[in-house]
C-alpha cells in the first residue's frame, strides 16, 4: 500500500498523475477528468508553452530533475 505522508510525496504524485493523464491525451484523446485537460492544467500551473508532445517531454524533465 502506497502511504503518503507528507506535502511533498503528495505533490510528487500529482505531478507523475498528471504527466500520466497528459500521456493519455495524446495517445487516445481522452481526458483524466471531466473538467480542464491535463495539458490546461500543466501549462498553466508550470507556465510551459508549445502543442502536447512539447509541452509532455517539458513537463517530463521537469519532475524527473
């Protein structure tokens, strides 16, 4: 079981989810969520520009370091 614990490992885990979701989209076209899609959400929370597989391998090298 996946415990976490702190501020930190929850933040980690959203951002692999939404790398994920962003993933999904550019595959099949579908969306993690009803509401703004992962590529929204990422290029406006970490101000990153570009079409989805740009912004996808930004994001990706983001959170990897």
């Amino acid at each position: 079981m996946l415990v976490l614990d702190t501020p930190e490992a929850i933040e980690q885990h959203r951002k692999r989810t939404l790398l994920v979701g962003l993933r999904t989209e550019m595959l099949t076209g579908m969306k993690l969520t009803r509401g703004r899609t992962c590529y929204a959400i990422i290029k406006e929370e970490f101000g990153l520009r570009g079409g989805k597989e740009k912004v996808y391998y930004a994001f990706k090298k983001l959170i990897e370091g």
